[in-house]
C-alpha cells in the first residue's frame, strides 16, 4: 500500500473508532481479519497512524476548535500528520483508495495558523480528559504527575517474561543475539528481557515453542510479589488469559496447584492454549458465575496465596492502550470500584490463616488502590495485616509498604500492589 492508502485506512478505522467508542485494539483486530490482503507491514503502518492520533486526540480537537474546522475523521487525521510537518497536499490527493482532497478554506487556516498563539490547557498538553486528572492524586498538578501524565503517552516498550520452566534469560538472550535482535536485561525484574527495536514476536521459534511470554516487567514484578513455593494452593481469582497465573505456575517449579478463576470461557480457555505451550500442568481453569459463585465455598480458609489481579481503569496501561482514556465515565468508574471491592470481600475468604492476600491493579488512581486497601483493612479488622513488598521483592522499593510503579519512575506500566498477611488467631464468617 502506498502511504496515503495507510492514512484512508486510518480515516476508516477513526470514523468506526469515534462513532462507537470502540476500543482499539479489537477495533483493529477486526479490520484486518476482514481485510487478509494487507500485509503485516501495512498492518503495522497503519496501526502506527491510528495510535498516533490517539496520542494526540485531544491537541487535535484542541486546534480544530481553534482553527475553526470542522471535527471529522478526514480533518482529524490531516491536523494530526501537519503538525508532524507532513505535506498534506501530497497525501489527501483524492485518487483511488487515497484521502479526499482537503477544501482551499482547511488548507489556507493550517498553513496560516501561529500554533505559538493557541494555549493548550495542561490536560490537553498531556492528553487527559481533565475530569480524570484528580483521581490520580488528590494534591494539585505538580511537576511528578506531569512527568507520569507525558510518559503514559507515549509508546510502550516490549518486554518478555523468560519461562523457567524450559530455558534461562541467558539462554534467550543468546537466542537473539544469534538472530541479530536487540534486546537487554530487564533491571526490576530477574527474568524480563526488553527488546529495543520492533520485533514480530509471535513469529520467533522460541515464541512458539514456550521459551517465553509477552509480559510488561512490573506485570512480572506483580506475579513475583505473591511469594509462592513449590507446592502452594494458589488461586489466581481473576486470572483472565493467563499472563500471571503461567508466571506463578513457573515460580512454583510446576508443582503444588493453581486454582485460575474467571468469568470468561474464551478468557480461560486461551489460558489453557498458552499453558500448554508453556509446558505447565498445575493449573485448573474454574469458570465462575460471579465472585460469589458457589463453587467457591470448597476453597475457603485453604489457600496459601490468593491473587487478585482485579479489573480496573488501566489507567497504567495507556501507553499501551491510549484510546482507553476517552472510553471511560464517573459512572463507570463508581460501578467498577463497588465491583472491586465485592471480589475483595470475597477472595479474601479463601486465604487460610497465615497465608497471603495479593491484590494488584494495573491502575493508578487512588480509589482503586490505596483507597481500597485501607477501606478493606478498616473493615475487617484484626483479620490482615499488610506486609511491606520488600519482605517479598528484592529488586523493587516499596511506597508506605505498596508496591507501586509508573512510567516516568520505574519505566514500566503503572501498576499497584499491596500484599497482606492473614492472621493465625483470626476467625471470620466464613459463609459463601
């Protein structure tokens, strides 16, 4: 495809994208199952674009209002690739599969604007719909949270979680090097490898063969946090496709159980898929109702580890996910933190006395974390304790005993965590 068909494409996906509020990636997933004749480099260019504007969605707006043109897809994309200094002339051309040619009055207000006199308000500087600004921290915009605010917006890195389970991190770094793939060492975590150009890894040998997972280093330092041992009871209580679970699977040298608990059968049933091609064989997919589904009365009182990997903003993952911020409401986030809260109160219930309490969130909003924790903790009194992360982590410092990471300070996704101990004495209803 030439380059101005990769823009028509992203034209395309945008007037979906904007219309439904779809989320990206399945957005994305869809159009290219519908169109096999666009090959992979295509594909790439064009998800490329369409991220792009998405990390520049509210400047775009910003200016379009400003410049007095109008808010369409075409006229989006355009502002977006004439502030990146492209000719637009030379892409909008209206030939077969490209852009329309852009109106004489658009062209005339782009090349004639003076951006220096357009002030952009600090969330739109940053691309953050101003209401969510205070919920990730209740004091005024200092300069820390503008650093996180500009690092959630730009790329994510690609990062691998060796499996232990059949090779070592040298092993695959040596792998790579052979095939001239530059990768390094992750720091945090002791068996994350960070690959520093674009790699296509599902297609590796070592991929297919289970020598390793795609799995962001604090998404390892997560999984590392939960202390397990060969031969624990584990129950990964909102375990999804699985990236956590086959980390503690290999943690635990693939003995002692993995309870994986979710509410989606394709969820689990992918997770049984990349446990296979991981070599691991102590997990057991329980489909669940809800997260008081009966079934799980048979496990209260004896895990050893309860993780829970609970659903939440994602607000740490927008670097991967940029769109996710325009997809979210006050209404929305009121429900989900109720719901994180039930699956709190529930989990909590199959951990025995002495064992551990995981709950992590890839958020960085104060009422999915902190927040939670202390309203769980004042709750149930006397029943928990919380346990500092660095009695269980040896390479991550911890923040007021949390465990907390960010783009801009530990170069990861933002990601939370907060483990708790269970008391030998404590005695609670222990009704389903």
């Amino acid at each position: 495809m030439q380059y101005p068909a990769q823009v028509q494409a992203c034209i395309d996906l945008l007037a979906v994208q904007l219309k439904n509020q779809s989320v990206a990636d399945r957005l994305l997933y869809g159009y290219f199952r519908g169109r096999r004749y666009i090959g992979s480099k295509d594909r790439a260019k064009i998800t490329e674009l369409f991220y792009a504007f998405m990390r520049q969605r509210l400047r775009i707006e910003h200016y379009a209002h400003a410049l007095q043109i109008e808010l369409s897809p075409e006229h989006c994309v355009a502002i977006g690739l004439w502030l990146d200094g492209a000719e637009l002339r030379e892409v909008f051309t209206g030939d077969k599969y490209q852009p329309s040619k852009l109106s004489h009055d658009v062209l005339e207000r782009l090349n004639g604007a003076d951006l220096s006199s357009i002030e952009l308000p600090i969330n739109v500087e940053y691309n953050v719909p101003s209401w969510l600004i205070p919920y990730f921290s209740q004091n005024e915009l200092n300069e820390e949270l503008c650093l996180e605010l500009k690092a959630l917006n730009q790329e994510a890195p690609v990062d691998i979680r060796v499996n232990t389970l059949s090779t070592t991190r040298e092993e695959v770094l040596e792998e790579l090097r052979f095939l001239d793939i530059s990768a390094q060492a992750t720091t945090l975590s002791e068996l994350g490898i960070r690959f520093t150009q674009r790699v296509p890894v599902s297609n590796l040998a070592l991929f297919k063969k289970g020598g390793f997972e795609v799995q962001d280093e604090g998404s390892q330092l997560l999984a590392a946090a939960c202390g397990v041992s060969a031969g624990d009871k584990v129950i990964d209580f909102c375990a999804g496709a699985g990236g956590k679970t086959l980390a503690l699977a290999a943690a635990m040298n693939n003995k002692g159980t993995i309870i994986a608990c979710d509410i989606s059968e394709p969820r689990l049933n992918e997770l049984s898929k990349r446990a296979k091609r991981a070599g691991v064989f102590n997990v057991r997919p329980l489909l669940l109702n809800h997260e008081h589904d009966k079934r799980l009365k048979r496990h209260i009182k004896t895990a050893d580890v309860v993780l829970i990997d609970a659903p939440c903003s994602g607000s740490g993952a927008w670097r991967r996910n940029p769109d996710a911020r325009f997809n979210i409401s006050e209404d929305w986030l009121t429900d989900l933190t109720k719901l994180q809260s039930a699956i709190l109160d529930s989990a909590s219930r199959l951990v025995k006395p002495e064992g551990r309490l995981v709950y992590a969130t890839c958020s960085m909003f104060n009422i999915e974390n902190e927040d939670k924790i202390s309203n769980f903790l004042n709750k149930n009194n006397g029943l928990y304790d919380l346990l500092n992360v660095d009695s269980v982590l040896t390479n991550a410092s911890s923040e007021s005993g949390f465990l907390k990471l960010s783009p801009a300070k530990s170069n990861t996704d933002g990601f939370f965590a907060a483990v708790l101990q269970r008391r030998p004495e404590a005695k609670d209803d222990a009704e389903a």
